[in-house]
C-alpha cells in the first residue's frame, strides 16, 4: 500500500526543540569565521587608503572593545543555560519591548550584511567572468547559502567549519608570504620593494589627518560583524558552559594574528601609495608581486570568506526569528521546525526572501563599492546597538541579581566600570559617521527603522490588549 503524502502540518511542529548538533570544534571555527568577515577582504583597500597605517590602531581599538561585548554577553549566557540567544537575557532584564528591539534589529543587521556579503560575491565572480550579471550571481550564491542552512544545523556548522578553515589557511599563508618577501627584500614589477619601512613612514601615519583615521571606523566595526555569533549558537551547542569561554578568549589573539599582522603585510609588501581603495588588497598583493595565479587563489579565498559570512548570517537570522516567535514577538509560524533536521524552516525561507529582494538594490547603485559602503554603514550601526543592548543588560543583571555574578565563574573584567567605557566608545563611533557622505547618508536613513518597530511594537500591544478586552466581554 502506497504510503499517503505528509501534509505541511504533518512536517512542521512548533513543538520539537533545536538540536545540540554543533561540536566544539564547530563552535571554534564559527567564532574565528565571524571574526573574519567581508569587511576584511573588501574594505581593508579603503579603510588603509583613508586611515594609512594608522588603521592598525583602529582594528586594535575596536577589536578590544568588541572583546569586552562578548566578555558580558559570554557572563550573562552562562548564568542560565536556558537562554538560546542574547535576545533572550534582553527580554530578562531590560523587557520585552527591548528584546523586540533588539531581536528585530539584529535580524536585520544581518539582512543587510547578507545582501553586502552576496552582492560582493558577484564582484569576486566577475574577476573570472567579467561579463556575468551581479544581480544573478548574487541569487545564485543566496541560494547556495540557503541549501546549507536548510538540512540541519549539522550540515551548516560543517559547511561553516570548511569556509571558516579555508579563511584561516589562508589568511596565515599570506602572512608569511609577506614576511618572507620582506625579508628577501622582495622587488615588484612596478618597483616597489617589499620593507618594514612603508610602515614607520611618518606621512603614512595619518595621510588625510584626524578625520581620516576616524574614517576608518565604519568598515572595521563592519568587518568585527559576526564574532558575537557564538552568542546565538548557544542553544545547538555541546556543553556551552565549557565551550563558549574558550571562543571568546580567543578573540583577542585572532584580531591580532588575521587583522594586525595582515594589514602590516600587505602594507609593508604592496606599500600605501600602491593600494586601491576599489580592489581587495588580498587579491592585489600577489598580483603586484608579479604573481597572477596565486591573486587568483586569494580572489578565490575572499569569495569564500564572503559566503561564509552570507551563510553565517542567514544562520543568525533564522535564529532569531525563531527565538522571536517563541517569546510570541513575532509570528509563531517562526517557530515551527522541520521534524526531521529541526531547522525553523519558516525563518528561514523568510530571510532568504527578505535577502534576495534586497540584492535588486544593484539596479539602483550599480557601483558595487558605493553600494558596499552604504550597506555596511547600516549593517554597522545596527550591529553597535545589539552590542549596546547586551551591554546596557548586563548593567541591569548586575544590579538585579548580584548573586548570580558572584557564583559567576566567568566574570567580565572591571565589569561596570568596563561597560560604561564600551557604552561611551561606541557612541562615538556612531558621531565620527556623520563626517563622510556615504556614511552620512546611511546613518540619517537609518532611524527610520527605529520608528517602524515603535509603530509595529503599539499596533501588537494594541491587538493584545484589544484580544483581552474581548475574553473578558465573552
């Protein structure tokens, strides 16, 4: 007898939990994958133009305040292993209009990184295919990224893992390509010769002054998008208690190894005047040496960091739709998973759609690098208040429940003072934005949003309170 179709009810239940299918070794190469994002490949040519050497400083700046982020959100993760995302703690301590918040926006944030990360896709694409069509490269890597996320979160962390080695492969290849070119004294065909001398030379410091190394801040708090991914992993992951300390340790020790000693590479080989604020520095520099074929790898390598990312992100975004819908802050369709790879299925297939209409931006600004900047301006600015809200919670469990910070086995350091000077940082980041056009633009743009939740949030109460009225009349 012929077995009879399930229906969608029959393969979908809100009832059924996440799986714990990521390992330890997953978890590791998620956290180093989320600290190396497009931001670096693509926009380290525009930030080192803008900022010169100085942009090092930039990376150290940001990548130690980004650190302490993840310090109080690693603290307040595990003072309840029950919490699934940061959204969660949010809701805890701060409520759930500011979990709605938080959740909506940081969904978006990557909505908007994942339409960067595709698009930039296409541009890697053409370096092989320069006549192929951004927009359609750009679906077809989306759609790639959406078969990885869909069969289980077993096949995502090793889709993940894969991307996240290739990265760091490469990443430390070139690193010592570069020191083995400055220590023979390497001569590029246009003569420049690889030196530790392009990077103390004192108008590389700060080529467009103060404004410029403040310049650089915009593409580098972009390029840090993602190392608070552990933070929504949680849930999937084997024994968080011992797993989620040893990734945000390491954080420090990876911006210094894949963004410092990179961008001093690429400096010291390619030389300041030699960069394009247009072209991938990772993709010049082998090609300045005279080394077409290995440009060509590194093209390859930035292709895939870039879908690391864009599948990293759609990862987040289901998420947190999911964690959303079971709080009843969205949909509850956003809750159902699929029986057999317990995937929010539904999230999923939202943010995809969400990710795909945001690609047809392309026939609006054709110039990929405009587009880019804008994009990653708002994809920033989303990001520094989901890091804002994880802060301004861990201020509230502080002072709300002492007790667990004291049984806390994995304390922030100087803890309130600490976040007040995070809080205080990335406010002025948020000002220095309003000094270049692109990004000027974006961050006026950018309340909007901001409004539309607000009116979103009153209509929900509204139907919620309209809905209690009505039981009590009945």
């Amino acid at each position: 007898m012929t077995k009879p179709l399930k229906t969608p009810v029959d393969c979908f239940t809100g009832a059924q939990k996440l799986h714990r299918g990521l390992s330890k070794r997953h978890i590791q190469l998620i956290a180093i994958g989320g600290a190396i994002g497009t931001g670096l490949f693509m926009g380290t040519g525009k930030t080192i133009a803008v900022s010169g050497t100085s942009i090092i400083l930039t990376y150290i700046l940001i990548g130690f305040f980004a650190f302490m982020v993840m310090r109080a959100m690693g603290e307040l993760l595990l003072s309840k292993l029950d919490y699934r995302t940061f959204a969660d703690f949010v809701a805890d301590y701060l409520g759930d209009k500011a979990s709605y918040f938080l959740g909506w926006t940081y969904w978006m944030s990557w909505i908007v990184s994942c339409i960067a990360d595709v698009v930039v896709c296409g541009g890697y694409i053409q370096y092989w295919f320069p006549d192929s069509w951004l927009w359609l490269t750009a679906l077809f890597i989306l759609g790639l990224m959406g078969l990885s996320n869909f069969f289980s979160v077993r096949l995502f962390g090793e889709t993940e893992f894969w991307f996240a080695m290739i990265k760091v492969v490469a990443i430390v290849a070139l690193i010592l390509v570069g020191i083995g070119m400055v220590l023979v004294g390497w001569t590029s065909p246009n003569g420049v010769t690889a030196s530790v001398r392009h990077l103390t030379e004192p108008d590389v410091f700060l080529p467009n002054g103060v404004f410029g190394f403040l310049a650089g801040f915009q593409i580098a708090i972009f390029s840090f998008t993602g190392i608070e991914l552990v933070g929504t992993v949680t849930a999937e992951t084997k024994e968080p208690e011992k797993v989620l300390p040893k990734a945000i340790n390491s954080i420090p020790i990876r911006v210094i190894i894949f963004y410092v000693l990179s961008i001093m590479c690429i400096i010291a080989v390619t030389s300041w005047p030699q960069i394009s604020s247009e072209v991938s520095p990772f993709v010049t520099l082998f090609a300045l040496a005279g080394l077409p074929a290995a440009a060509a790898v590194i093209n390859f390598v930035a292709l895939t960091s870039a879908m690391s990312s864009a599948n990293s992100g759609l990862y987040a975004c289901t998420r947190m739709l999911y964690g959303l819908s079971t709080e009843k802050l969205a949909h509850r369709k956003f809750a159902q998973l699929s029986i057999k790879s317990a995937v929010p299925i539904f999230s999923l297939i939202f943010s995809v759609i969400c990710m795909a209409s945001g690609v047809f931006l392309l026939f609006i600004i054709p110039d990929v690098m405009k587009l880019f900047t804008i994009v990653t301006t708002v994809a920033a600015i989303m990001v520094i208040y989901s890091w804002c809200m994880i802060l301004l919670a861990y201020l509230a469990y502080r002072k709300k429940r002492p007790d667990l910070h004291k049984k806390s086995i994995y304390k922030m350091p100087m803890g309130i003072t600490m976040t007040w000077c995070t809080l205080l940082f990335f406010a002025f980041t948020v000002v220095i934005m309003v000094f270049d056009y692109d990004t000027r633009v974006a961050l006026y743009g950018t309340p909007v949003w901001f409004v539309i939740l607000e009116v979103l949030w009153r209509m929900k109460k509204h139907r919620e309170q309209r809905s209690v009225r009505e039981e009590r009349v009945n």
